[in-house]
C-alpha cells in the first residue's frame, strides 16, 4: 500500500452520496429508537446525587475498557469481523458475550455491517459513510435503516462463518440478547448491592449502591461505548490524517486513537485490513493491539496477524 505524507485535516461532509439500498422505504426504526433512546435516557440519572458512589464511577471506567476493548475492539472488530488472531473456542464466546452486552446488537449483525463497511467504504452500499451526511453516519443509520428485510442476505453474504455456529444464531435471538444483557445488569447490581449491604447489614444501603453501579457501570457505560463505536464511523472518515493512500476518506485521529483503544487509526486499519496491528507509528498508542499482545502471552491469543 502506497504511504502518503499528506497531514491537513480534510472535511468531506455532504458529499452527497445516495442511501445505501437497506434505507429505502426511509422509516424509523421503532425498537432502536426506543432501546437507544432509553438508555441515553436512564443514563442521565448520574445528574441525581443519590446515585453518586465512587464505587459507581469505578464501575464506570473499569467497565469502558472492559467492555469496550474486550467486547467490541478485540472481540466483535479484530477477532470476528477480521480474524486477524485466533483464541480457544470459549474465550471467542466469552468475548461475544462481552461485546453483546454492550447493545450494539448481535455479534453476526454487527460483523455483517462492518464487513459491507469495508467492502463498499464510502461508497453507496456503504451503511454507515459520512458521505451521506455526518449525522447519517453516526446515529440516522441505525435509527432509520430498514434493515430487517434484508438481514438474511446480509447474513448470507457476509457471515456465513458464523451462523454455522449454533452460539451466534442463538444469541442472534432479540429474546436471547435481551436475556444476555439482564443477566449482566442483574451482576452489576448484585455486586452492587453486596458492596452497600455488607458493612453495616443495611439493605437500603445495599440497594442505593446496586442502583449506583447500574447507572454508573451499565448505563452511562453503555451510552459512553456506544458514542465510541460510533465515532469511528463518523469522525475518521472525516477528520484526521493519513499514513496510507487507501481509495477511501478514512483517517486517523488522535483524539479517537487514545479514547477508543487503537481504533482511531483507522486509516491505517482500512489499509492493513487483516492486522491486528492499528497502531503503526511510535505516538499511535493502539491499547487494543497491547491487550491482544498481553492475551498472547496468557495463552488465550495465537497466530496474531501484526503486519
Ligand atoms: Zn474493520
Ligand atoms: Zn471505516
């Protein structure tokens, strides 16, 4: 791949790119207004004092990186979309898990949109390019895509390496993830409310502190991962610079290159599609390659693609 020294920031916004086809009929998409919608709702309870704890705001920053480098950077990105390293079978599911408990969906309806992502980048199929517009590109897709006529396609197309798997047409299940994610809030809270009780015996305590690390450890948590993922979709298509001349507008911005565990580099990672590697300057800190190095060395990461 040819290497550019081009550096200035680049604004490509309203380009005017037609919706991808999926988008047609254009209608809101009801189920993820209403479960995007209330957890940016419920995650503003961290405004009422009473839901304040330290242990909350642990949760909180434990849980982003937690969730978000091990669900979705490490798992549902380098691992499922692009194979770029190999894990026993149990930690591949355990990672699933992890990045569905983050509602961005089901591993195989987010593996498939990525891999149309990179297959059409910026082009009209593209489901999610800024092109259409930023906003577009970072929330309209999700809440105005009709994708549901189209899901067994797309899943033909693009996944057919997982649906054979029993575990990722099971948790492809509404009711199944639904259930993944209770399962997961109901461990916040007994943690939660385990930590407030203990001390003195004090339920009301116990209860206070669950309802803490839910607001702070799931729903804000949730919102933060969320506006993450999405970021990339929309700002380094747009803003940033480019190490490499791929026929697309991706860039890596440093701003997302830190917050969002490598994943800003993401022009370097739409010209070395297969790496596990995004970071590929000394300032490129790439938190979610360091993680796949440090599963290598536990034994649970192999044949780890960093060219
Ligand atoms: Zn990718
Ligand atoms: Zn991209």
């Amino acid at each position: 791949m040819r290497q550019t020294s081009e550096s200035t920031p680049r604004l490509t916004l309203n380009r005017n790119v037609d919706l991808p086809e999926g988008a047609r009929p254009l209608r809101i998409n009801l189920p993820y207004l209403i479960v995007i919608g209330a957890v940016h709702l419920l995650s503003l309870l961290v405004l009422d004092p009473w839901y304040f704890s330290w242990a909350g705001v642990l949760s909180l920053v434990f849980g982003y990186f937690l969730f978000g480098i091990l669900g979705i950077t490490v798992g549902f990105h380098r691992l499922l979309s692009h194979r770029s390293f190999e894990c026993p079978k149990w930690f591949e599911y355990c990672l699933a898990l992890l990045g569905t408990c983050c509602l961005q969906e089901s591993a195989v309806w987010w593996v498939s949109v990525h891999r149309r992502h990179h297959l059409h980048t910026d082009d009209q199929p593209d489901p999610h390019t800024p092109k259409a517009g930023m906003l577009w590109s970072h929330i309209g897709w999700l809440l105005l895509i009709n994708r549901e006529s189209s899901r067994k396609e797309t899943y033909h197309r693009f996944t057919r390496d997982l649906t054979r798997q029993v575990f990722y047409t099971w948790t492809d299940n509404k009711l199944v993830m639904s259930l993944i994610v209770a399962i997961h809030m109901f461990v916040y809270f007994a943690v939660g409310f385990g930590l407030g009780w203990l001390p003195q015996g004090n339920v009301d305590s116990g209860v206070r502190m669950g309802s803490s690390l839910i607001v702070w450890g799931v729903f804000l948590r949730t919102v933060l991962v969320m506006h993450a993922a999405w970021s990339i979709n929309s700002i380094t298509h747009l803003w940033g610079y480019r190490n490499y001349d791929v026929p697309d507008d991706s860039r890596n911005n440093w701003i997302l290159g830190l917050l969002v565990h490598g994943e800003g580099w993401h022009n370097n990672h739409h010209a070395n599609i297969n790496s596990a590697r995004f970071g590929r300057q000394w300032w490129e800190l790439d938190t979610g390659y360091l993680t796949i190095c440090l599963l290598q060395k536990l034994g649970l990461a192999r044949n780890v693609v960093s060219h």
